[in-house]
C-alpha cells in the first residue's frame, strides 16, 4: 500500500454463511477506534433479478450480487474514508447469535489496540502520520486518537463470496483488500446456526429461508465456490497453504494443511480464539502496511 493519499485501509472476513464474519466484524469494530463495517448482503440485486435453483431463489451465488456497485463502495472508501453515500446498508437490521466472547477478552483487547495506538506507538505512526509531538510541546488533541479525526481509518467488509481467482471477484481480491481473513465452519454448525436464523431484512421487506435451503442451496453453493481454496477442493478438509500464501490470505494456523504434527481438523474453531487471533494479526498487518505506506 504505496499510495499516501489513500483514506482507508480494507480489511476483508469472509466464509461460509453462519461462521461469524459478521459477529467478528463487528467485534472489531467496537476495538478499533475509526473503524466503520460495510456488508456484502448490501449489494444483493433485486429479487426479481435473482436466479432460481431447485425451485427457489438463490440468494448465496455470485450472480445474486453486484460486485461491479461493490467495487464502487471500495474504491469509494479507499479515496475518502467514509462509507459511500450511495449505499443503503439494510445488513445491521439483521440480528445474529448471541457473541460468545467474554466481556474479560474484548476488554482485555481494547486496552491492547488503545496501547498500540498511543503517540509514538505503530497504530498511531499509521492513523495518525500527521501528528507530531515533541516533549516540549503541549499535548495537542492529535495526540489523542478519540479526540482527533485520523489521517486514515479503517473499513471491515464482511461478506460469504469475497475472494475468488477469476472475474470478478479477483479485482475485489487482488487489488481492493488490504487485508484478508477467511473464517471456517463445518456444514452440520452452519446449518444449525442458519436455520436458527429468523431471516433477513431486504431491500423489497424480509426474506426466511424455506426447509431445506441450507442443503439445496447455501452448503452446495459455498462448496463449488470456495473448493480452490481447500485440500482436494473438499470444503470440510484443511485450507491450501499454498493458496493463501498466493492470495494472501489469513487463517488460523489449526485449519491451514501441511503443518508437521497437525491434529485431526477442527473447522469450527471458538469465537473467543477467532477474536483475539483476528486482534492480534491485524495488528501486525497493519504494521506491515505502515512500512511500506
């Protein structure tokens, strides 16, 4: 990220429907100050656009979404740093599960983020690269990073089908996100999460899904969507190290294969390990941003 005049920095989490991208979202939003969360569900086409399998809408493949208006938000917010004013967000409207990480961690976090973006610190030198103080100045409002507006802030998008290897999704991969964390889940716990869902706000009202829609529709979808990623694209085995390293793609250790010593897969990994993983690389990342910026 060599462009100076850039206003954000993106960060995308996607995954399978029901692994927490949204609840990690907007955990990260509440620790990192300056931060704002753009959803993909707000680029859904209209139903009457919407394609049709066994008999039902299809709401969880590429052509039910407009990525051309989403690559419009992004390149919005990477030269502004605001969400787009264009973009009637209906995804915070959506209730979630109930978050299972404990006030304890998400404190414990804050008070890491609030030290790592204190002036002379590494997330102050890249929020707030304007900002300068010296030992015989007094303290300015700059030096404080909730009481200043920063020279960049952060965006989190969200969504089930960020990253692919082909258009058009490889300009959204490639070029538009800074960041990339990939969230797992096996079939049997997105199925219940998902069906424990009442449903979704839409542009046109609510949307439930009918019986069956997670085996008709969203598990098949994801699996021919996401198997590149995947050993022997088996979407319930361990993520390709050689993938990710390509896409630059972050994942939690546990679920990456060819790992000497790795135990048997367990894709549904604990919120609270997710949180405070994501916390802790994103720190690192964003330093590794700051250097080259």
């Amino acid at each position: 990220m060599a462009d100076k005049s850039r206003k954000a920095i993106i960060v995308g989490i996607s995954g399978p429907s029901s692994s927490g991208k949204t609840t990690l979202a907007r955990l990260l939003r509440d620790v990192f100050p300056h931060t704002f969360i753009l959803h993909e569900d707000d680029f859904y086409r209209p139903e009457t656009e919407l394609p049709s399998k066994h008999g039902l809408l299809d709401w969880d493949c590429a052509e039910a979404l407009n990525f051309d208006d989403m690559s419009r938000a992004l390149e919005h917010i990477r030269a502004e740093g605001t969400f787009p004013p264009f973009v009637d967000s209906k995804e915070d409207q959506n209730t979630i599960g109930k978050c299972t990480v404990s006030p304890s961690a998400i404190t414990a976090a804050k008070a890491r983020v609030a030290s790592w973006m204190a002036p002379g610190q590494a997330g102050h030198a890249l929020f707030f690269p304007s900002s300068t103080t010296t030992p015989s100045s007094p303290p300015s409002s700059s030096s404080n990073p909730s009481a200043a507006p920063p020279d960049l802030r952060l965006c989190i998008l969200d969504g089930f089908l960020l990253f692919g290897p082909e258009p058009p999704l490889r300009h959204i991969t490639d070029d538009l996100l800074d960041v990339k964390f990939f969230l797992t889940v096996s079939r049997h716990r997105a199925t219940a999460r998902r069906e424990a869902r009442d449903g979704y706000v839409t542009l046109e009202g609510f949307w439930a899904d009918p019986p069956g829609y997670v085996d008709k529709i969203v598990w098949p979808n994801y699996a021919e969507s996401h198997a590149w990623l995947f050993e022997d694209g088996d979407v319930e085995k361990r993520l390709r190290a050689d993938v990710l390293k390509d896409k630059e793609i972050l994942a939690l250790p546990d679920v990456i294969g060819g790992l000497e010593g790795a135990k048997e897969i367990n894709l549904d990994v604990d919120m609270q390990v997710t949180f405070e993983w994501a916390v802790d690389t994103l720190m690192r990342k964003l330093e590794e941003i700051a250097k080259v910026r």
